[in-house]
C-alpha cells in the first residue's frame, strides 16, 4: 500500500510541476476567492486578472510554455466580459456554469456511445494505444470511473446552479474554489486507486502485453490509468 501511495504522489507531482503546471490556471481563482472575501468583487476579478497576466509574463521571460498560463488569463478575462455585459457580479461565474453542463453532457454521452471520458483523458495525456481502452478486459475500469466523474460534474452543477440562482456571489466563489480543484484532486485520488484496482481485477492485457499481441494469462498493467 505504501508503494501504492508513492505511486499515486509521483503521478500527482506531473500536475503541478515542470513547464506546463496546473498552478498558472489555478492560483488566480484562488486569489479571486481571497480578495472577494476582503474586499469585493470588482477588486478580486481586476487582481485575478492581474495576476494571470503575471504569471503568463513569467512564462514568457522564462522561455515556457504558456498553455495554462494563457488558459488562466483567457478564462478570467472572458469571466470578467460576461459579469460586464450582465451588470451582475454573479455573471462571473456564468461561464464555468456552461462548460460544466457541456461537460457533464459529453461526459453522459461518452458513456452511451461506450468511449468513456476518463479513457480519453488517459490517451491524451500518456499517448498509450488507443485500441487497448476499448479491449473487453480493460474498457469497465474506464467506464466505471467515468462514472462516478458524471456524479460529481452533476452534483457540482446543481449546487452551483442553485447559488447563481440565489445570486449568492460570496457563497458561489467559495463553492467555485472548493469543488474545483481541491474537489477534482480527491477524485483523481479516487480514478486511480480504484482504476488501477479494477484493471487488476479484470485481469486484461497491460498496454506493452496488448500491442505485442500477447496471449493471456496476462500480468496486466502494473502502473498508470
């Protein structure tokens, strides 16, 4: 188990470490909660902004990659142009209402059509074959985390909804922040403890044992969702 968890910190340290850390599209949500709560919205959404600008300068004058720096400071400024053109503080958080309904959806739909969500997530970001996901052996684990994903992305949602309904900005912002990534970190806690378990349960081909056409019994995959 010890090894288990080593495993899980070393998986965990790519997010947030090296030339494309999640820090750059984090940290401004985190200062916009701070400043709302000691000074008021329209201080924490111009601080928020500043600071995305920032940390995409940083990048910059360092040689890096501006993929989330420029997320950060393209989500903020489009945030800030909607509470604009509403005239509601609470218009803020409008955008993060809609891409979260568009995720949900695609997640549901990704489920229907059997290529779960969490599958392409994996593809994309470890570049293994495509077609070992889909193996009968291997496509559950995928499936079965991509759901316990649609129950968080929804209860998220309804919360949220009800808040933005409410135009309660202050509970909103909290609630934006909390079950962001604080929230999305315990679940990808939960995807690969339990994925990782699942494979091994399934008993299917690891990818090396898939792409070299390997008979069963197989060892599986010993490391990575």
């Amino acid at each position: 188990m010890k090894k288990k968890w080593r495993e899980l910190a070393e998986e965990l340290k790519i997010l947030f470490t090296g030339r494309n850390s999640f820090l750059d599209a984090i940290l401004p949500p985190i200062l916009f909660l701070v400043v709302n709560g000691l000074v008021g919205f329209q201080a924490a959404m111009w601080s928020s902004l500043a600071l995305s600008v920032v940390i995409a300068a940083v990048r910059i004058n360092r040689k890096q990659s501006l993929l989330y720096a420029l997320a950060g400071v393209a989500s903020v400024a489009f945030a800030i142009g909607i509470a604009w053109f509403l005239g509601k503080s609470e218009g803020f958080f409008l955008p993060g209402l809609i891409s979260g309904s568009m995720t949900l959806l695609l997640t549901l739909v990704s489920l229907v059509i059997r290529r779960p969500m969490v599958a392409w997530t994996s593809f994309i970001a470890r570049r293994w074959t495509l077609d070992w996901y889909w193996h009968p052996q291997v496509r559950p684990a995928y499936s079965e985390v991509t759901f316990a994903w649609a129950i968080f992305f929804a209860a998220r949602l309804l919360l949220q909804f009800s808040l933005f309904e409410n135009q309660d900005v202050n509970s909103l912002a909290v609630t934006n922040f909390v079950t962001g990534w604080p929230a999305t970190i315990l679940l990808l806690v939960f995807s690969y403890l339990y994925g990782t378990w699942r494979l091994a349960q399934l008993q299917g081909p690891s990818v090396e044992e898939f792409n070299n056409n390997i008979p069963a019994p197989w060892q599986g995959q010993r490391r990575g969702f």
